[in-house]
C-alpha cells in the first residue's frame, strides 16, 4: 500500500457519485470489489476503485435516463395503439346497435299495422252482442254505481279475436 494514496469509504463516494449508500455498498458486493484496508469497522477503497464506482454510475445513470424514456415513449405509444383499438371496436358495436334499433323500429311498425289491420276486421265481422266477462282487463266506472266504483270493459288486443 503506497502510503500518500488517498483511500474512500463508501460513504464518501456515495457523496462525490451523488448516489445512495446502499447502492455503493450493493454496486461493489454484486462486482465482487474487495477493499483496500479497513479503519475500525469502515471499509476503504482505492482512488481507483472509486472511480470505477463512480464512472458506473454515471454512465448508468444517463443510460437509465434515456431508456427510461424510451421505455415510457414506448408504453405511451402501446396504450394508444390499444386505446384505438377499443375505440374502434366501440364504434362498430355503436353501429350494430343502431342498425339494431333501426330494424326494430320497422318491426314495431310493421306489427303494428298488421295489429291494426287485425283489429278492423275483427271489428266488422264480429256481433254486437257483448263478449264473456273474462275478456276484459280496463276498469271503467258506471254510472249505476254511486260509490264510484270500476266495472271491467272488454279488450281490445292483438288476441282478442282468439277469445270469442
């Protein structure tokens, strides 16, 4: 050991590299770096073995910096891919579901009419004798009734016909 070489705790290059202790200590454990001497229970190391240590975490340091930003570039780039996918997916569902309710609505209005037709000529083909009591579903008050109570009126549906 050359007597006038100065020798670094990890402390004091975890200062000059600017990064946490820890990282020194783990940074020097996983390379396998041994020390040059010890004072009490400190650890010191070389001139040179500090600037190895803090020439790795320079360059590490700018190498994370920039792949952390191209990673994040890419994700961003990835959720978007993604988000339009789904963006899409959600319009064609949109489209099937109005085209959907489009042929809905011409259903209703096509059952409607044969409904219509249905009842017009129920109507003039049946009696004007009045129909069983089981065929209505509307209450209607009469005027023989003074406590204001409903009678049942005779339905007018889509089946009725089948009741006659």
């Amino acid at each position: 050991m050359n007597n006038n070489e100065r020798l670094y705790k990890i402390s004091e290059i975890s200062d000059i590299a600017k990064v946490n202790k820890t990282k020194v200590w783990r940074y020097i454990r996983d390379n396998n770096i041994s020390e040059r001497s010890m004072k009490g229970n400190a650890k010191l190391y070389s001139e040179h073995t500090k600037d190895v240590i803090i020439k790795a975490f320079s360059s590490e340091s700018v190498h994370l910096a920039t792949e952390t930003k191209a990673d994040t570039s890419r994700i961003l780039l990835e959720q978007i891919d993604i988000l339009k996918g789904e963006l899409e997916r959600k319009n064609d569902q949109l489209d099937k579901m109005q085209s959907l309710l489009d042929q809905q609505q011409q259903l209703n209005l096509s059952t409607n009419r044969q409904n219509e037709k249905l009842l017009d000529t129920n109507t003039h083909s049946q009696d004007d004798s009045p129909s069983q009591s089981d065929d209505t579903d509307v209450l209607k008050p009469t005027e023989s009734n003074s406590k204001g109570e409903e009678t049942k009126t005779l339905k007018k549906g889509l089946f009725g016909w089948l009741r006659r």
